[in-house]
C-alpha cells in the first residue's frame, strides 16, 4: 500500500471515529500518523539528488509575492496590472504552465510578485504540478490568493485545506510550546496555565508515535494536538495570506458587503498594494551622511521575516564588518524619542526612521592623553610570568 492510499484509510477511519473524550487518544494518534506519512510524501524518493524539474526562479527585490488559486480566476491578469509584465490570459484552464515573475515598484521597494500555474484539488499529492507550484509559495513572505467571488468559499476551503496538508499555516503565528529533545531523563511535561486540549497521557502517547523517549515540553499556551504535531515536525512555515476576490460583478451587493466584511480580504486594485505592504511590515531607513543631509533615494529595506528591524541588523545589512566599528547612532523618527536619540544595536527601527553611524575612533582604545597605555603586559594578575627567587 502506497503512502496516499495509507492516509486515505486514516482518514476514513478518523471520520468513522465519534469525537468524545473516550476517543481523543486515539484520534491524536490518528493525527500524528498523518502527519508523519504527509512528510514522507515530500521527501524525495531515496537514490534522487533531489533535483526536480521545478520551475523555481530567483529570488529578487526586497520581498517575494506568490498568486494562488484555481485556473481561470484572474491571476495573470492582476500580474499584468500590477507589473506591467505580460502573462498569457485566455478562456481556457491552464493557460500559465510556469512561474512568470513581475517587479512591483512600490513606496521606494522593489516586490517580486510571482504568477503561478492554477492548483487543483489533490496538489498536495502531486496533481498538476501542484507540489512545485507549493513549493514556491513556501519560499514566499506574503500568499495572494485569488478566489472567484461566486465560489469564494467552497475554493478558499479547499485551496486553505491543500497548503495546510504540505505544512504552510496561513495567517497563523508559531504555537508557545517550547520542545527540545534529550538523551535521558524521560519525558518532563510542564505547562504554564490550564491545559483543555493536551493531556500528559496524550502528550506521552504522540510523542511515542514518533518514538521520542526523551524530550523537555512546556506549554506556554492552551495549545491544540494539531499545535503539538507541528512543534514536533519543525517544518511547519507560518506565512501572510491575502484573500483577493475576483469576478464581483456577478454576485449581489448583499454578497459584496458580506465579503468586504472578512478578514484579510481585499475587492478593489486600489486597497490591494497598501494591504500587502501592511501585512509583509517592510522598514524603510534612510541614511545619513555625518555633516551631510539625508540620502532619501535610496532607502535600507528591513523586514522581521528576513532578518529582522533592529540596529544591528541595519548594520550587518550594509556590511557584516561594520557592526565591531559602531560606537553609537543616532536615530532621526518615529522610533526615537527625541530627535536625534543616542542609541545602542538592540534598538528596533520603524519606517522611514533615519540613522546616522558614529564610528569609534582609532586611537580610543588606548586611552587618552598621559593615562594612554601602550604595553603588552598580560591583563590579569593569574597570567604573569613569576619572577626567579633571590639568590642568598
């Protein structure tokens, strides 16, 4: 029996299982074999080198876009509106059959928007090339998912089901459960508030699943078994998802408002750029010359997903060597408070901040003036040479 077939009849069985607290236990077995066997079907298959025949393209600008969605939706379209890159559109399903990239230019950033080939359902198990087109959207920091308005729901369900099944969590954040695995000791489980979806027993027993003995776990939230599995996995990746509906004017105003209500969703072009500049939280931070005035051409684009907003990073983004020459900066914004602020390299940036580096001086290291030092003597006491006794 073929992994596909193994988890079908998992499946089944989970569905034939009546939820009650009698059942729980073997349901979150059920849900940890699941997950196990849809790891196994990403891997490559032993004896590969594991390279695909993909349609992977550079990573380019300061964030990636991914368009997902059913053929036939408007993706190529809005990839041409939006960049200016021509993408084949017809009548027909299936008109991309690869990935086409286009440049969004947008508050002084650069944003790859990527137009992938439509999924279908059962992508997550290779049909039509839907493995390659995930992958690509794992490599994203923002999902676009294009829906058709008239069957918005029924589609958003499937295609939300079908990037879960591969490990992609939309819109949610990382569960507050620390795991690390050990060579002895058991299994110590701890939480630090009441727990009503995760027992020690149900704990004990997943963990077993995955033939882990020894292991610390603390819970930090009221996490759910499908949390667990996750932390357990480690290859989870938690990505922004964007809802952009397509084809409103053939549903009514009732529909329309309904829609517009939902979170994340977006119907018009306009409200689609400053929605995802929102949610990828780009930092702009301009620089500023000593004794000159800012430069505000070219600005140092930061992002928590790639890297991180504080000052250190700014710096390692300009050049790795020039955090040990910090002395200081200066910071000109709304992250300061007051202009300009003295700051350290833990600070945390905001957009449009601006920031201006003293470097240390050559000649501080030794002191000043008469105090300045320039001996080679070992600096602690326990590293002297002992002086030969006196001859009597």
């Amino acid at each position: 029996m073929g992994i596909i077939e193994r988890i079908k009849e998992i499946e089944a069985e989970m569905a034939r299982t009546q939820k009650n607290k009698a059942t729980e236990y073997h349901l979150g077995q059920l849900k940890a074999k699941i997950a196990k066997l849809r790891t196994q079907l990403l891997e490559p298959p032993k004896g590969s080198t594991g390279g695909g025949d993909g349609f992977e393209v550079t990573k380019f600008g300061h964030g990636r876009v991914a368009l997902i969605g059913f053929p036939s939706v408007g993706k190529s379209t809005l990839l041409t509106m939006l960049t200016g890159t021509h993408s084949e559109a017809a009548s027909y399903e299936f008109t991309t059959l690869t990935c086409i990239p286009g440049i969004i230019h947008y508050n002084d950033t650069k944003i790859q928007l990527l137009d992938l080939p439509g999924i279908i359902e059962g992508a997550s198990e290779g049909k039509g090339r839907g493995r390659q087109v995930i992958a690509v959207a794992k490599s994203s920091d923002l999902v676009l998912m294009v829906l058709d308005a008239s069957k918005s729901e029924g589609h958003r369900q499937i295609l939300t089901k079908e990037l879960e099944a591969v490990g992609l969590r939309l819109n949610k954040r990382p569960p507050q459960i620390y795991f690390k695995k050990k060579k002895t000791g058991g299994i110590s489980f701890n939480s630090t508030l009441p727990l009503t979806h995760v027992d020690e027993k149900l704990c004990y027993q997943i963990l077993h699943e995955y033939k882990i003995h020894n292991a610390e776990v603390l819970f930090r939230e009221d996490a759910t078994v499908d949390d667990l599995i996750d932390v357990i996995e480690g290859n989870r990746k938690y990505i922004k998802c964007v809802y952009v509906y397509n084809k409103i004017d053939v549903i009514g105003i009732d529909d329309v408002d309904k829609l517009a209500r939902q979170p994340n969703s977006v119907l018009n072009l306009d409200r689609l750029l400053s929605k995802m500049w929102e949610e990828m939280g780009l930092v702009r931070v301009y620089t500023k010359p000593q004794g000159q005035q800012p430069d505000f051409s070219d600005p140092v684009v930061l992002s928590a997903d790639r890297g991180g907003c504080s000052v250190e990073d700014f710096c390692n983004h300009i050049h790795r060597s020039l955090i040990k020459d910090v002395k200081y900066v200066l910071v000109w914004g709304t992250s300061a408070r007051h202009y300009p602020q003295h700051c350290g390299l833990s600070h945390t940036l905001q957009d449009e901040d601006v920031v201006q580096i003293v470097k240390k001086k050559e000649n501080e290291e030794g002191g000043r003036g008469r105090f300045k030092s320039h001996s080679t003597a070992p600096a602690r006491i326990s590293d002297r040479e002992k002086k030969a006794p006196l001859k009597t």
